[in-house]
C-alpha cells in the first residue's frame, strides 16, 4: 500500500473503531448530526464509485459487520427521500444490467 492509502486505511479504521465504541457504550447522543452526514456521504459516494464507474464487486458491508434491517430501512428511506427518488426508481435501478462478473465473488 502506498502511504497515502494506509493513511486513508488508518482513519477508516479510527472513525470505524470510535463509532462502534459509542454504538455499544449507547454514547452517541455527543456526536454531531454533521459528523454523520460527513462520513454517511463520502462512504456513500465512494461505494458507488468503485462498483459503478469502476466495475468492482464487493458487499457494502466489512467482513463480520452486521446491519439489521432497521438499520438498512431507516438509512435507505433516508437516502432515497435526499435524492429525491422513490421504490419505482429503486426498481428501474436494481433491474439495469451490471458490468460482467459482478455479484461472482460471493460478496455482492
């Protein structure tokens, strides 16, 4: 890894320490609306770049996490209504045809 991606490793894994922390301590009441838009964006974003414009194939979730579905509910209700997208959009989404292979490494 070049540095600049251990350093990009190293603060994911500092914001993903401190988050789960907080989660299980019940201590998030101190973290910032802002701070959660920030990370919820840009790992949104990221996602969507490297299985889209870069045709790469791996589940959203890290090995051994676990989201429930009122997690997974509440955030995609969330993001739909910001972008301003409804279920029939969704659908039109999930139906179009993705890059060769993807879903074939047991992890999307």
């Amino acid at each position: 890894m070049s540095p600049s991606e251990s350093e990009f490793a190293d603060l994911a894994m500092a914001a993903t320490e401190e988050g789960e922390r907080r989660l299980v301590a019940g201590e998030t009441a101190d973290i910032s609306d802002a701070s959660v838009q920030q990370l919820l964006t840009t790992a949104t974003r990221l996602y969507a770049r490297k299985t889209d414009e870069e045709g790469r194939s791996f589940s959203p979730l890290a090995d051994g996490r676990i989201l429930t579905a009122t997690d997974v509910a509440v955030t995609v209700t969330a993001l739909l209504r910001a972008a301003d997208l409804n279920l029939f959009d969704l659908a039109m989404w999930s139906g179009r045809a993705q890059p060769a292979g993807e879903g074939n490494d047991g992890n999307g």
